[in-house]
C-alpha cells in the first residue's frame, strides 16, 4: 500500500472540525504508519475571526473587517504555528487555509508568510451566488481564482468545489484553470472531503496532460477521514492514470 503525506488537515482550531483532532492526532497516525507526514492547515478565517464574523463571510467583501481583527488574528497564527513547529520532527508540517478578499489581500498577515510551509488557497464564498446570470457568476469566479493562483500560495484547495455547487464549470473553464496553475506554479488538490468526481476528473485528465503538480489532500475534519486515500486512488483509477502520470506536489521538511 502507498503511504501519502496529507497535505490537508484540520485540527479542532478550525470552528468545523471534531474536538478530538489535535496535532498529536496526526502524530499518532503517523507514527502507526498510516500517512508519512501532515500539513496541518487550519482555516485562517477560525484563526483571525470569532465565529460570528468568520460565518457571516463578510470579511470576503469587507476587508476592513480584517484590519480591525489583525492583531488579534495575528497573535493566535503565530503561536498556533510556533506550536505546530515544535511538532516537525514528528511529521507535522506548518500550514494554512486562507481565503482571498476581494481586494486580493490573503486572510492572513504577510508577515506570517516564512513560518508557513504549506498555503493553501480556496475558495469557500463569493458574494456572487446570488446573481441569475450564471455568464456573470462565471466571469467574477475567474478573476478571483486568476488573482488566487497568482497571490503567492503553494496549492489551491479543492478548486471547484464553491463553483460546481453554484454554476457547474465545463471543460474548458477547468482545462484553463489548471494551465494557469501550472504557469503560476501553484498545485492543484485533489480533495477527498466533500467530494466532487465530475471536475475532479477532468483536471485530472487536463493536469496529466500539461503537467500542473497535483496535491493529495484529506481535508480532514474528522477522525474517519484521516489517512483515507482511497477516493483519490479511485478518481485516478476511474480516469484511466496511474500515479505516475501525475506530476504529484511535494514538501520536504
Ligand atoms: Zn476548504
Ligand atoms: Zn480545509
């Protein structure tokens, strides 16, 4: 059996997560062998927002919302990664889950950028959903994912997971998206947590293809999705490739 490092994890800092997942969680399971190392990357919004705030998505569209929780924010990020360094030895590796705002800044402080091995950039809300021209949704979900892609992250987190609930991309809108990955040099993720087979397998197919680094993550948020691989086999299988057709993102501690 492949033993995989999951470069997405969650632990219980994150307002979604279950409270029994710790660092020493994925410790234990990489002690047992099960995975060979973890990126724990936590939702920076849990981190500079109370959950009031961070739900409302408000930040999204208001970035002043961050100014005014940034050192608050500031403070818990940099002892949740100095934390999560003591760990590297064990195989923890120190990460994030960021949105970006829509004045393109990342929820996190740039000054905060070197202790942070794995950045992770998704999307979990545009202010757009609400809009009947899927044409319209389409054209702001592309700049925002350009702007993503070019922010300075290592991986964009399942990248069409927010759009194929709203308007459901073809082809072509995913083949792009994972070519301009590919020039940004940013890895894009295959997620095993709420799935999506359809746009996974055609960026799959198109990753393949142009050679865009590809990221296994679990996004666990709960004990039974940890060190579960076996979607992301299943997809690779299904599209007819083998592991070794992908150009698979690493870190090396
Ligand atoms: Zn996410
Ligand atoms: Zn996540």
């Amino acid at each position: 059996m492949d033993i995989f490092a999951d470069y997405h994890a969650h632990t219980n800092l994150s307002y979604c997560c279950d409270p029994e997942i710790t660092p020493e969680f994925y410790v234990d399971i990489i002690d047992a062998g099960l995975i060979s190392a973890a990126a724990i990357t936590d939702h920076s919004m849990a981190i500079y927002f109370p959950p009031s705030v961070a739900w409302s998505w408000d930040f999204i569209f208001d970035s002043t919302l961050f100014d005014e929780y940034r050192e608050y924010g500031n403070k818990r990020l940099e002892e949740h990664l100095n934390n999560l360094a003591e760990y590297t030895k064990k195989g923890i590796i120190p990460g994030l889950e960021a949105e970006m705002m829509e004045d393109g800044r990342l929820t996190f402080d740039m000054s905060l950028r070197n202790k942070i091995k794995v950045l992770i950039g998704s999307v979990h809300y545009l202010p757009y959903g609400h809009l009947t021209d899927t044409q319209e949704i389409l054209k702001h979900w592309k700049v925002h994912v350009f702007m993503l892609l070019n922010s300075g992250i290592d991986i964009i987190g399942h990248p069409f997971r927010w759009m194929e609930k709203i308007c459901p991309p073809d082809e072509k809108t995913i083949r792009n998206a994972v070519m301009e990955a590919g020039r940004a040099h940013v890895a894009m993720e295959l997620n095993s947590h709420d799935i999506s087979p359809r746009t996974d397998m055609m960026m799959l197919m198109a990753a393949a293809e142009c050679g865009t680094k590809i990221s296994l993550g679990t996004d666990t948020h709960h004990p039974a999705e940890a060190a579960d691989f076996s979607y992301h086999m299943k997809i690779i299988r299904h599209c007819g490739l083998k592991l070794s057709d992908l150009n698979l993102y690493e870190y090396h501690l």
